[in-house]
C-alpha cells in the first residue's frame, strides 16, 4: 500500500504562484509514475501534469509554460510549481501515483487551490 498526502493549496491572487507538494509513504519502490489532477466543482477530475521515475514530464495544455511538475526520488516527494495562476485554475488538486508492477493506482486526498480575480 501507498499513502499520498498533499499540501501546500490555498488562496492566491490572479497572477500569484503557488508549490503543492506530495509526500508518498508506504511500499513506494514500483511508483514509476506520478501525477497532479484536479477537479473543479461540477467537473469532471483531470490530467494537470505527470512525471515518468526517470523525469520525463507531460503537461495538459491549459498549463503549458506555467506550472511545473518534478519529483525527488530520494524524498519520495512530487512537487508542483504553479505560477501566473487564473481564476480558472481554482480547483481541489490531487496527487496520483501508478505502481506498475502490480499496476495499482493511488491518490491523494486533495488540497483546495483557490485564484481570486
């Protein structure tokens, strides 16, 4: 089993930045693959970005040259740096890891980001 827990959300300013963090525990050695979702009210959940164990990344459009996603293996620990951030990003943001071995996936409880105009 693994245990995501999330932070570092809150209330920003149309244009501020903020650092989620995700701290995994447990059996973390088949993580290959990790992720930030969010959900915004009466949405459906979706990709913001992944990172692949050995640091490939990928990034939905909508977030494309403003948030960045890295991991620190040795931490068991995945970063997302959120900057000139809109309203529209408000939403709860979840951690998500892949054990691929046993091809298990894992979440986070969220943590609420919210943008203010």
């Amino acid at each position: 089993q693994v245990q995501l827990v999330e932070s570092g959300g809150g209330l920003v300013q149309a244009g501020g930045s903020l650092r989620l963090s995700c701290i995994a525990s447990g059996v973390t050695r088949n993580i290959k693959v990790k992720a930030w979702y969010r959900q915004a009210p009466g949405k459906q959940r979706e990709l913001v970005a992944e990172i692949i164990r050995g640091g490939t990344t990928d990034y939905a459009d909508f977030v494309k040259g403003r948030f960045t996603i890295s991991r620190d293996n040795a931490k068991d620990t995945m970063y997302l740096q959120m900057n000139s951030l809109k309203p529209e990003d408000t939403a709860v943001y979840y951690c998500y890891a892949k054990d691929t071995l046993f091809a298990r996936v894992y979440w986070g409880q969220g943590t609420q980001v919210t943008v203010s105009s």
